[in-house]
C-alpha cells in the first residue's frame, strides 16, 4: 500500500534535503510533558504509514532515550558522505544528544556550543525522505527556540500546556514566540487534561482545571488538537521506553494521540496549501 499524502509541501529546506514538513513541539516551561506528546506524535503518524523522524533538541535533558527504549551504549554511525545515520524505533528515525553522551553525566556546555550541536543534529544527518520531522525542544524560549528557526524554514509548531492558569500563561508566551518570528502555530495540546480511574473509565475528574488550553486556543485564534488524559500507563509506557500508541493503542491516552497526529495532519495540508513557505529568519543582536 502507498504511503498516505502527506499534503503539499513548501519547498525542501537546503539544510535538510528530503523533508518535506518540519513540526517544533514545544512548552512555555517544563514538566507539561512536551517529550511525551512529542514521541507519541511521531510514532501515532508512523503508525499511519508516513515516514516520520524525531530529533530530540533538549541538550541538557534528553528523554528520547529512554522513551524509546534505545540501550546505553547504542549510538548512530556515520554513512560513507560523513552524515549521522539515526537510529530507529518503532518506524521512526531518531536523533538525540543522550545517543552521544552518558546521561548519567550533565551536559555543561555554554549557549554557542548548545545552537552548535543542534545545527549538527538537523543539518549533517542523512535523514533520508521524511513526510515529517518532528522537533521535541527545550521548554522555554531561548538559544535552542532561536537557533532551530535561523537554521530551517519551520512548517509549523504545536504548543504543549496543562490546563492551570501558571501553565497556560507560559503556554501563552510560547505561542508569542512563534508567532515573532513568523512560524504558523498549528494548535494547542492540553496534556494531563483529566484524570481517568483505571475500575472507571467513563468518569473524568479534572484535577487541573478543566478547559484551559481550549479557552487559550480560542483566545490566540489556535486549534486545539486535543486533550490528553492522565493515565498510569502512560507514565509507565514512557518509562519502560515504549511509547503508548503502541504499547497500549486502546488507551484513551493513546487515542487521544492518535487523534492529535490526524489533526495535525489536516492543519499541516491547510497550513500547505493557503500560506507562504515559511523562511529561516536573521535575528541581529545589539
């Protein structure tokens, strides 16, 4: 069977030859469980036969390691041109800093040789053809936000936030970010949205708030690609490093996601075809 369309495309970035649609996940701070959304966003559209990657940008806390199950000691190689072949799991190819160094260590390197590592990451690696990368950047706005959009051309971003006010004001200034530079912001995920008791499954106890990103959405003129329930196991599916759409694809949390990655292929197709091709930008320091 022939891969899904994956929709129109702007132009393949010269950083990144065989992309066609590059999507930042990001967060206003951490802890909403951006890694999380992030891998099984790229695993659920796998899933639906796209040929999906996953570069995992957070230098000082790489998680796709271990949401992957890759083993210690299990690093990528280098194809004959010198490019970084990812690894790959679950129909998705990946790249992370916690591949290249020991993650029992921190990661002490200043801002120039952080930008300059991801660079490395999304410019010499021999990604092959790709209906989507997926980005799982550091929460915040700072050098890693800044050097991913003067280095590729971004079709878009999908802001992670949980439904209290603190969270969905960080979420709010992520979005800003986005929106600075001119890179469309496809919609809001609301994560840990409800809690689900495992003997009652038809109850819903918002222990956050409940509608939050849905309110924040509305307000920023977003779409709101889902909802994403608390559920023990999909804490424990990322712990034993596999990631819930597949370990447990029943799952409402599962289900969430695979609505999510359906969602987020429909505003990526319109994104497509009714808007510009987004452009790297220069940002000039004082």
């Amino acid at each position: 069977m022939p891969p899904p369309n994956a929709g129109p495309q702007a132009p393949t970035p010269p950083s990144i030859p065989g992309v066609k649609n590059a999507i930042a996940v990001a967060s206003g701070t951490g802890g909403d469980g951006k890694s999380t959304v992030a891998a099984n966003l790229a695993v659920a559209l796998a899933r639906q036969g796209y040929q999906v990657g996953l570069v995992d940008t957070d230098i000082y806390g790489p998680s796709v390691p271990t949401m992957f199950g890759v083993p210690e000691g299990e690093k990528p190689r280098l194809n004959d041109e010198r490019k970084i072949l990812p690894l790959r799991r679950y129909g998705v190819k990946l790249l992370s800093m916690g591949f290249l160094v020991d993650t029992r260590n921190a990661v002490i390197w200043r801002g120039p040789m952080v930008s300059s590592a991801v660079r490395q990451f999304l410019s010499d690696a021999d990604w092959g053809e790709l209906d989507y990368l997926i980005l799982d950047l550091p929460p915040g706005t700072g050098d890693i936000q800044l050097t991913i959009v003067q280095t590729i051309p971004l079709t878009g971003s999908v802001v992670v936030s949980t439904p209290q006010k603190v969270a969905l004001d960080d979420a709010r200034k992520g979005v800003a970010l986005f929106q600075n530079v001119n890179v469309p912001v496809r919609g809001i995920v609301e994560n840990m949205a409800y809690f689900v008791p495992p003997d009652l499954p038809d109850r819903r106890y918002y222990l956050f708030g409940q509608g939050g990103a849905r309110k924040l959405a509305e307000e920023l003129g977003v779409p709101l690609l889902g909802e994403v329930p608390i559920e023990e196991q999909l804490r424990e599916s990322g712990d034993r490093g596999k990631p819930i759409v597949v370990a447990e694809p029943e799952s409402a949390s599962a289900k969430a996601f695979q609505r999510i990655a359906e969602e987020t292929i429909t505003q990526v197709t319109i994104r497509n075809e009714s808007e510009p091709p987004t452009q790297p930008i220069e940002i000039l320091y004082k």
